[in-house]
C-alpha cells in the first residue's frame, strides 16, 4: 500500500516501525500505546505531518529531525531522557506544535523497568 496516507495503530503491542519504512507518502501517523523504542524507520517520511507516539518508550526523537512538515507532534508518556532534542526538533521546524504536556510528561516509571 505505498500510497497510503492515513494511518492508526493504537492499543497493540508493536515494537518494530520496519514495515512502515517504504509508507512515504503518510501524512498522518497515530501509533499511541504500543511497545515502540526505535523512530529511526520514520525518518524518511517526509510527507509527515501529524505524528501521534503517546505512551510507548521512546528515547531518541533525533529520527525525526528532517521531518520538516511535521506540524504536530505528540510523544507523552515516553522515556525521553535528554529534554534537549524538543529543543532541537523546535529549532528545526519552527512551525512545529508538541502536544501539552509533551515535553514534561517524560521519564516515567515504566522506563525504569528491568
């Protein structure tokens, strides 16, 4: 389905963004609660403009820093230790909105697991 451009995968246990690799022409992305660590397979999605990673664990959000039609981005509840990359992210695409409570909702408990 390369022309896909519109997806949600919400309330699974997926880890791996691989198979999403080859979807370039997505505009909207929604993959809230799953098991996600990786962004590295997004990072040629330059169509992107709403991503949606709430509640996965996520630490690196430097995959996403050529992403320059991202509008809105939403990564609460993630393991985002190095607040700095919001920063960057920002720096790089000015028009960029995070979700409230994106930037200090990190670091939480789950990420801290053996």
């Amino acid at each position: 389905m390369p022309n896909m451009d519109w997806l949600a995968i919400v309330d699974n246990e997926i880890e791996s963004l691989e198979p999403l690799r080859t979807l370039t022409k997505l505009e909207f992305l929604k993959l809230n609660n799953n098991k996600i660590k990786d962004l590295e397979p997004l990072s040629g999605l330059t169509e992107l403009g709403y991503l949606s990673l709430d509640n996965n664990f996520i630490e690196d959000l430097s995959p996403l820093y050529g992403l320059l039609s991202l509008d809105y981005l939403y990564v609460t509840n993630n393991c985002v230790k190095d607040l700095s990359q919001f920063d960057e992210l920002e720096k790089r695409n000015s028009k960029l909105v995070f979700a409230e409570q994106t930037i200090t909702s990190q670091n939480s408990e789950k990420c801290y697991q053996p």
